[in-house]
C-alpha cells in the first residue's frame, strides 16, 4: 500500500527558491510527498485559514506583505496550527536572527545554501532528526 503523501508548505515570494526547495525535498526523503506554495506570510495565513494542514511548513524571513517573522508568531498563536513544524528557511546567517526565531517557536533554522546538494544534505540532516509521520 503507497503511504499518504507528507503536505509542504513552502512559503517564499521567489519561485525560483520554491521550485529548488521543492527539488530538493524529492530528493531528501523517499516517500510521496505535495507541495503548495505562497509568497508571502499573509497568503500562507489565509491557505492555512481555509482548510490547508501540511505536516510542514518552510518560512522564508524577507517577504513583502508580511515578512517571515510576523507570520511565525501568528501560526504559533493559532490554536489549530501552532504544533506544525515550521523551519525557518532564508538567506540570513544572523545568529541574533536565528534566536529570535527559535525563541517565537521555530522547529529549525536553515540558511539558504548555494548549492542544492548542500540543501538535501541539510534536509536529510532534519528528516533524519525530525521523521515525518507516514500513515500506511
């Protein structure tokens, strides 16, 4: 029997980060997975209000709109979502950043790398740590 797909939720307003996170995730873990996608905190917000659960949501930090950090705070306030892990998933390398958003309840902190290869080496690192829950 094929195990359900695990739902992504991958929230940046650069496609082309989008596409290569998404790339990336196929190839770091061997099970079905969907993606869905927003570009920015608000129109996660909403897809999140209307019926979307993924069992994990990627955060960019620098959006228009609403950034990363204020949409954070409001999936963590949210009764229906704040166990959902959200990896923090940008360009920045502050470490004053990183604590600021373990602090508001990120799961992890990944540092957008140059290379995809160095991606799925980091996702397989926080698969392997944080092991998707497959129902057969």
């Amino acid at each position: 029997m094929i195990a359900n797909p695990i739902r992504f939720l991958i929230v940046d307003d650069d496609e082309d980060d989008q596409e290569i996170l998404s790339v990336a995730i196929t190839k770091s873990i061997f099970f079905n997975n969907t993606c869905s996608y927003a570009a920015n905190g608000e129109e996660a917000l909403s897809k999140l209000h209307s019926g979307l659960l993924p069992d994990y949501i990627f955060l960019d930090l620098n959006m228009p709109r609403m950034n990363g950090m204020q949409c954070l705070g409001e999936i963590r306030k949210s009764a229906a979502f704040k166990d959902i892990p959200v990896v923090i998933y940008t360009t920045s390398t502050d470490e004053a950043t990183k604590t600021i958003a373990m602090r508001q309840g990120a799961t992890a902190f990944i540092s957008k790398p140059t290379r995809i290869g160095d991606l799925v080496i980091c996702l397989d690192s926080f698969f392997t740590e944080n092991k998707p829950v497959q129902v057969q």
